[in-house]
C-alpha cells in the first residue's frame, strides 16, 4: 500500500506514506503527516501527497515555524544578496507585520487562505498606530516579501511549491508619471543653477542614472576625455544612519553611460569648483578616488537630504508635482520622442530587460508608432508606385 490515512481524533487525521525501503538497512520507511478537518479535507491531502511522492516532489514536513524560518531567511540570505535598503524593508515588513500575524504557524502547514485572510485584514485595520488600513501597494509588499521568502524555503527543500503562488495579491493603481518637455527642462535648470546642486541634478537629468548610483560616483568613474560615465556601485544610508556602498542590484545595473557633451562641460565646471574650494580650505587636490558630488565639508550627499534639495527646487521652477525620480523617467521619454531604439534606453537606465523599458514607458509608444507609420509611408511610397507601374506596364 503507497499510502492510507487514520483517524486520530475528531477532525484530526494521520498520513502515513510508504517511502519505499532503506537502501541502507532494507526496512521500510514510513512518513507520518498530520492533517485537520474533514475526511474529505484528509482524502485530498493524501492525493496531493502521493503524487507528490510519485513525481519526486515530496519534501518532509519540518517543525520549523514560519517566524523563526524568515528571521533565518533575512539573516542567511537577504543580507548577503539583496541591496542594504531591500533588506532593510523586508526585515521591517517580517518584524512588524508578518511575525506578529503568522509566525506563530509551521512553514510546512501554512495555506493560501491564511495568506489570503491576512492581506485582506492588512488592507482593513493594518496599520501600527489603529488609523486604518495599509495602502494596497504597501500590503503587494508584504505579498512579494512572503513570496521571495518562501521561494527560498521551496529552493531550500523545506516546501515543495510557493503557496503564495495561490495568493491573489492586492491591485493598485501606478502613481501617474510627471516627466519635463524641453521647455519645462529648461526652466528647472534655470532655477537650479543658482543652487549647490546644480551639477547633479544636471547628470541625473542627461543620463537616467539612479539616485544610488549619482551619489556614489568617483571621479574614477568618469573619463571626461571619452564623455562616459562607469556606473559600477550605489550609495545607500540604514536605517541606523550608516553609509554603506554596494554593487548595483543587477549586471545589467552595471554599466557604461555616455555623457553628452553638454553634461561633460558641466562636470568639468563642477571640477574646478571643487578643486578651487579644495585649495581655500587647503585640503589638497581632488583625487580619483574622491567622491564627485559632495557635502561642503567634502562628506557623502545623504539620499534624504539631496531628494528634499530636489523637492524645492521644482516647486520653485513650477513644477512641484515632478519627483527626483522622475528625472530618470524624463531622460528616457524625451530620448524615445526622439525615436531612439528603446535598447538603447534600457542600456541607459540599466533596466534588466527590455520588457522592463518597454511597460514602463508604453505611453511614449503610441506617438512613435505614428510617426513610424507616417516615416515609413514617406520611404516606401515611392516603391509601391514603382511596382504599381510596372504591374500596368505588363498588362
């Protein structure tokens, strides 16, 4: 017999599992699973594990409790891999929500329902302070913190397959996207440039990069000569205040960018000023090594503090709707109006795939396949005449 069931006590139920013999001791084994509910509930269980078994997807049910199992994912894994700011959100996410929710249920019994049940109480009543509910888009957080977590239990051999899979996860909407045309991109850099951070927000404009990778640029990592920029690591601050830099997220995010000419005489200019307030404050010549944009005092520009330079910036240009980040989303559309090849951005902006590129900016789409059709006509209508005319010269 490949697997029968027991009743143990009213609404609880053993498996047990022929797993085949010892190949060590010839006797054989037996795999004991535990299972509430009906009859019905504990037939469909003993299904679902025995083609499990069949297949070579069964996994021994472990002991461990979810809570325990992601404390162990953040420290064995997310650290190690993931960027600093990443972790620091999943590890947010598991100690304020998902512990206190669910931890308390063993990894190898967790259901879909219960993951269902929690969004949707997260979405009603979940925030810390009793104001409410979580936002959808903060509750899709915690969905794909759960799913990468047991993603890892499946790659681990603790779980045979991603319940969260199973999870219809939260729907919002994406915040609309506010992007400069020439005419706006002129008046913000008017505004800019009667502030200390006129320089970088002139780079991140003209090249897409992130703010990460802006602020821990070196002066290694720019060849003036060539006008390229090597995007090759990003700056993030903890939540205790640390400064750390680490390598982008992706290879893809490692990359080389080239600078318009425009964007290289800026540099250049930033440059000098630096190594003429390097020779007031008589604290040598600026070194390769040196980080490009900096405090007065010659420190890193902190992420916070550089977002909110950029958030009274645009205001006073009349644009206070337009985020920093949007200056990377406004470097691609007005590359793309002018029907440069959607690769060409992706390399630019270090997207992981085109796919990325394109969804992103789908609404540039639609402008540049009308142009491309009218283009298009412009080039080969001559050639249909052609044909049409030698077609009535054979008749």
């Amino acid at each position: 017999m490949r697997g029968h069931m027991t009743k143990r006590s009213q609404g609880s139920w053993s498996i047990v599992l022929d797993m085949g013999r010892d190949p060590t001791t010839g006797k054989r084994r037996q795999q004991w699973v535990s299972v509430k509910g009906t009859r019905k509930n504990a037939e469909r269980r003993l299904t679902e594990l025995l083609g499990q078994v069949d297949t070579g997807g069964f996994v021994k049910p472990v002991k461990e409790m979810l809570g325990t199992f992601l404390e162990r994912w953040v420290r064995d894994y997310a650290w190690p891999n993931l960027a600093p700011r990443t972790c620091e959100g999943y590890e947010h996410i598991i100690k304020q929500h998902l512990i206190p929710s669910l931890g308390s249920i063993p990894l190898s019994e967790i259901k879909p329902s219960q993951l269902q049940a929690y969004y949707a109480e997260k979405l009603d009543h979940g925030r810390k302070d009793g104001k409410g509910g979580l936002s959808p888009r903060t509750v899709q957080h915690h969905h794909v913190t759960l799913h990468t977590a047991i993603q890892s239990a499946v790659k681990w051999g603790l779980l045979s397959r991603n319940l969260a899979d199973a999870v219809d996860r939260p729907r919002y909407e994406r915040k609309e996207m506010h992007t400069f045309d020439d005419e706006g991109l002129r008046a913000f850099l008017k505004v800019a440039r009667e502030t200390i951070y006129y320089a970088p927000f002139y780079v991140a404009l003209f090249t897409g990069l992130r703010r990460s990778e802006l602020l821990a640029l070196r002066w290694d990592d720019i060849d003036l000569d060539m006008a390229q920029v090597y995007v090759t690591r990003a700056l993030h601050r903890l939540r205790t205040g640390e400064i750390v830099y680490r390598t982008p997220k992706t290879a893809k995010s490692r990359r080389l960018v080239d600078l318009p000419p425009s964007a290289a005489l800026v540099l250049r200019q930033h440059r000098d000023q630096q190594e003429a307030l390097r020779a007031d404050l008589a604290t040598g010549p600026v070194q390769g090594h040196d980080l490009v944009f900096t405090t007065l005092e010659g420190g890193p520009v902190l992420p916070d503090t550089f977002t909110h330079a950029w958030i009274k910036t645009a205001r006073r240009a009349g644009f206070p709707h337009i985020r920093l980040h949007d200056a990377r989303h406004s470097h691609a559309t007005l590359l793309l109006k002018q029907g440069v090849h959607p690769k060409v951005v992706q390399e630019r902006l270090g997207h992981a795939s085109i796919t990325t590129t394109l969804d992103t900016y789908s609404h540039v789409l639609p402008g540049m396949q009308q142009s491309a059709a009218i283009g298009f006509d412009v080039v080969a209508l001559p050639v249909a005449r052609a044909v049409v005319e030698v077609i009535e010269d054979l008749r």
